[in-house]
C-alpha cells in the first residue's frame, strides 16, 4: 500500500464516471475537486470484462506543497493465477490532458473551464503544487483468454524518487463478446472528411488524393472499431448551411451543360464509399441531401463557365427537375456499383411534409428501391407516412419517458424491415459534450435499450472546431458538441463511455439471444430508469444538469444488474 502521509506526491483508484479537477468552477456539473480527490484513499482497481471487451480505469495522481517532475508511468502485464497473461501491448495507458469549456449555446465568448477529456501519451508530465493528474487504462481483453482473475501493477515514478504504485485486478468472465462486424446495435456516427482533412495539413487542392485518404485510414479504422454502420456522404453542396467550421462540399459533380441538361461525376463518391466499404463500415450509406438545411444546390454551368450556388425551395417545379435529373442518374450508377439496397437519401431535422416530397420523387424514380432516412427533432410517431420512411431517429429529448409508444412503434417498423434509433445533440441532456459528466455518454446507449430502439445516431464524429486542443468551444453549439475525438487519432474520456455504453447495449442483446427469461429481467430493470425530467439551462443557455437523478449511479445500477445476469449465463451454459 502507499501510505499518504508526510507524502507530497499521491494517487488513488477514481471513477470513470467523474471528471477530477483542481477546483469546480461552476455548479452546473459535478466535479471531483482537489479537497475531495486527496480523501481518496483506495489505490487497488478491481474491474469485470468479457473475453474480446475492453476494461476501462481511472486512476488519479495528485501532489501537495511540491512540484513532481517528471512523472512516468509503467505497465504491468496482468497475470492469472494459471500464469494466464493479458500482456501489457494489450493495455493503454494515457495521461488525460486538458481543453478549455465554456458554458451556454453557443458556447463561444462564455466563462469556460479546464476539463480533463483528452486521452494523451504517456510523455513525462510535470504536476504542479496542489494540482490533480488523472490516468486512463484501456484493457483489451484478448478474444481467446482464459476466464480467470487476472492482477498487476501500474507505477507512477517521479524525478523525486517517490512513487505510487497502484493494483489491478481484472476479472475476465466466460463469455465473449461478439465480433463487431455482427453487433446487434445501429452506430451512426456522421464523419466529416473535410475536417480531417484541415487537421492533417491537406490543403483543399489535394482533397481525395492518396495523401488524404491515407490520414483518413487509421482515424475512421478507430470509428468503424467502435461499431459504426453508417458512410456520410454528400451528394450536393453544404448541406448544413455551414454549421461546422469545415463545411462540406459535393462528393457529386453537377454539371448544367449548354443544352440545360445536367450531368452528374460520381467519381469523388464512389472512391469514399469504397473506401469506408474496405473498413467494414458497411451496412448503410447516408446521401446528404435532397431536403437539406438551406436548399442549396451547387453546378457547374458550362455556358457561363463558373461554378452557381443556387437556392431552390423544396417543391419548386425546379426542385423537382433537378432533383428529378439527379435521381434518373444516382440510382442507375448505385445499382451498378452494388449499393443500391444499401443507400438512402438522408435527412436532418427537415419538416416531415418536405421528406415526403422528396419520398414521392424517390419512389417514383426508383420504383422504391432507393430509400429515405431521417433524423426528427419532433415527436410525429403516430403519423402513418413515418412507415415510407426506411431508418427514422428521433432526438431523445421527444421521447415520452413514461410512455411505450417508442418501444411499440420501433417492434411496428422492425415487422416492416425499417429502422429506428434516437439521438441527442446540442440542447439535449444527457450528452457527450466535453462538459458533461461522463457517465451520460453510457447512459444513452441504455436509454435506446430501454424504449427497443436499433440503435443510436450522433452527429458528429470528427467535425473538429479551429484548435479542438485550445478548447472545444464553437460560435454555433454547446462546446464538444461537433467532435467527439480530437485530431491526430486521440480519443476521449466521453468517447471511450459511449463505446462502452454501446458493448453494454451488444451484451444484453447477446443475453437476450442466448435465454429469453434472462433478457426480460434485465429488459424489466432497464424500464425503471428514472426520467431526468426537465431539461434545464445555465445562465448563457446551455443544459446542465437538472439534479433529478444521479446519472453516474443509474449507469452502475443498470452495470450490476448486467454482470449478475452475464454470470447467470455462464451457470446455466454448463449445464446445458
């Protein structure tokens, strides 16, 4: 044990639920601060995880009236009793480095604080005099180890010679977690390729070039890892009205020729697409937009020899003939390349009346082959037109807590082969802001469990703000609402609680497979998650937290009820 008095240097076992602070600014979020953290007296971590699962950890170092130089950290690998190994290659070890947060929506200009959300290297770091220094450990469990309690030690050495030393005690269960490709759980994720290509230095000349797909290959490797189902694709100019500090382009060159026809190149679409095909990101491609945020359509007009950004309401007679133009050709070249079944003309939060134009000129032009999706910032699920409507996601804050109608109109869609997920973006609480208390990033996969949705959509991925590290503050959202990762392939702390919220949600679908009785119990426990009730605002509009419930203490609720039953199913699988 590391006996913590007369010491200037310390640590002990945190939670990952909680961001640690030296001090909490403001009363809208929980923090652990400075006082609390040096009560902290635990420094042996003891964690559950299945066979192919990933075991996550916070631990915390903190230092009094002495600066600690220098601070390294080492891993351990972790031994069974049986001289069983998760060898230390297969354990991450970050220092969870800082950005700055402001409060409100928008959140640009407001008072801000430092929240600790990056997943750093582990460099030496110096701690300053009465300062906090968490510690993030991924474990991954191998898909072939042995069931088994498995125990270690990570170390944290600094240029003063005084160390802490922590425990670690890992209990892998005897089942496995299914391979991602056949995860029971819908991910979207939207990506922006704009962005990673401002981040990686790529100038816009060099856009779709090997230079920009190769800085693209490991960064979207780490979302298809997570289980995104979902390609982004945009097939007219800036569908978002310029929402994002990158805004997106055509990956569909529309070209008016001199006769007043319309030519479409759909070379920069086809080379992405097969490109996130080659990850396994696969199940579906989203065309943004035939209904976009501000009508929008950008071509190239070969008699005035320039390009034309022009504006044409939906409905209008030229709406529906350049629409129509785009169509007749889209849907050939999709069925062509193989991709057809899986395409949809995507849309986000348009009026439905809208949707079901652009629906009717779909249908018409492709018989009803190609389909339509959409995310709906309103509660319209009694409208009978939701079922031409292939994969709705509806924003959680719609959702009637107490009421089944989600549950019943999501069985309805699934009896028709159509999908449906929910949502949560800026102005909804919980959430994956920097800001927010890590546990909501887990709690939103629950949530979906609990209304029977297929799964979860957030915009966005990787839509990065000017300089994600400085802060990720933005002139339009909630700060952190645009990306949840940051530039360079470094993940966060709410990143690495939504990926574990969606193998939770992989689990107890597993489960539900695998014994029915088991399934309906959890299904009963999860049906009494209290509601957070209203949502509530800060002083310069951003959510907070309304202090209804305790999020973190939902999540480890719905956590215990999932290990007891996963241990029911290794019992009943002996004797089976």
């Amino acid at each position: 044990m590391n006996s913590q008095e007369n010491r200037t240097f310390n640590g002990a076992v945190g939670t990952t639920d909680m961001h640690y602070v030296v001090e909490n600014l403001f009363d809208d979020y929980k923090r652990v601060d400075y006082n609390e953290t040096i009560q902290m007296k635990q420094t042996t971590w003891k964690g559950t995880a299945w066979k192919g699962d990933r075991a996550s950890s916070q631990l915390v170092l903190w230092t009094t009236n002495e600066e600690q130089d220098q601070v390294t950290l080492s891993i351990s690998d972790l031994i069974s009793d049986n001289n069983n190994r998760i060898e230390a290659s297969d354990i991450h070890v970050h220092y969870v480095k800082k950005t700055k947060a402001a409060r409100g929506n928008p959140s640009q200009g407001n008072p801000q604080e430092v929240v600790p959300d990056i997943l750093g290297t582990i460099d030496p770091v110096n701690i300053k005099p009465f300062d906090v220094q968490p510690i993030w450990i991924s474990i991954d469990v191998p898909r072939d180890a042995s069931a088994g309690i498995y125990r270690g030690q990570l170390t944290a050495n600094a240029a003063s010679s005084e160390s802490v030393i922590f425990e670690l005690e890992l209990e892998v269960l005897d089942l496995t977690l299914p391979e991602v490709k056949d995860w029971s759980f819908a991910l979207d994720l939207w990506q922006n390729p704009y962005a990673v290509a401002r981040v990686n230095h790529i100038p816009e000349n060099q856009l779709w070039t090997k230079a920009h797909f190769d800085a693209m290959k490991p960064h979207y490797e780490m979302l298809a890892a997570a289980g995104q189902n979902v390609i982004t694709t945009t097939v007219t100019y800036d569908p978002w009205n310029s929402q994002t500090y990158d805004r997106y382009d055509t990956m569909v060159k529309w070209t008016k020729k001199a006769d007043g026809q319309f030519d479409f190149n759909f070379d920069i679409f086809d080379q992405w697409v097969q490109f996130m095909l080659d990850l396994g990101i696969n199940k579906q491609i989203d065309a943004y937009s035939m209904v976009s945020w501000a009508s929008k359509i950008k071509y190239y007009d070969e008699s005035q020899e320039c390009d034309i950004i022009e504006t044409v309401p939906v409905g209008d007679p030229k709406w529906y003939e350049m629409w129509r133009a785009f169509l007749e050709a889209f849907v050939p070249h999709l069925e062509h390349k193989g991709w057809l079944d899986i395409t949809t003309m995507a849309n986000d939060e348009r009026a439905l009346d809208d949707m079901i134009k652009a629906a009717d000129l779909i249908e018409e032009v492709s018989g009803g082959r190609l389909k339509i999706s959409a995310a709906m910032d309103y509660n319209n699920l009694n409208d009978a037109r939701l079922d031409r409507i292939h994969n709705i996601s509806i924003g959680s804050i719609y959702i009637e807590h107490d009421s089944k109608q989600l549950t019943d109109i999501s069985e309805h869609r699934r009896s028709l082969g159509l999908m449906t997920t929910i949502y949560n973006c800026v102005g909804h609480y919980p959430n994956s802001f920097t800001r927010s208390v890590p546990a909501e990033s887990v709690w939103i996969s629950w949530y979906a469990l609990r209304h029977a949705v297929d799964g979860y959509l957030r915009w966005a991925f990787d839509s990065f703000v000017e300089k994600p590290f400085d802060t990720t503050d933005f002139k339009t959202w909630e700060s952190g609402d645009s990306a949840l990762v940051y530039p360079g392939l470094i993940s966060s702390v709410r990143f690495e609680r939504m990926k574990e919220g969606i193998r939770d949600a992989v689990k107890v679908r597993y489960i539900a497979g695998e014994d029915y009785t088991l399934g309906k119990e959890i299904e009963a426990e999860i049906w009494n998650m209290e509601g957070v009730g209203s949502i509530a605002h800060d002083p310069y509009n951003g959510v907070k937290d309304p202090g209804r419930i305790d999020i973190a203490q939902e999540v480890n609720r719905l956590k215990a009820v999932l290990d007891s039953a996963s241990r029911k199913l290794i019992e009943e699988m002996k004797v089976r």
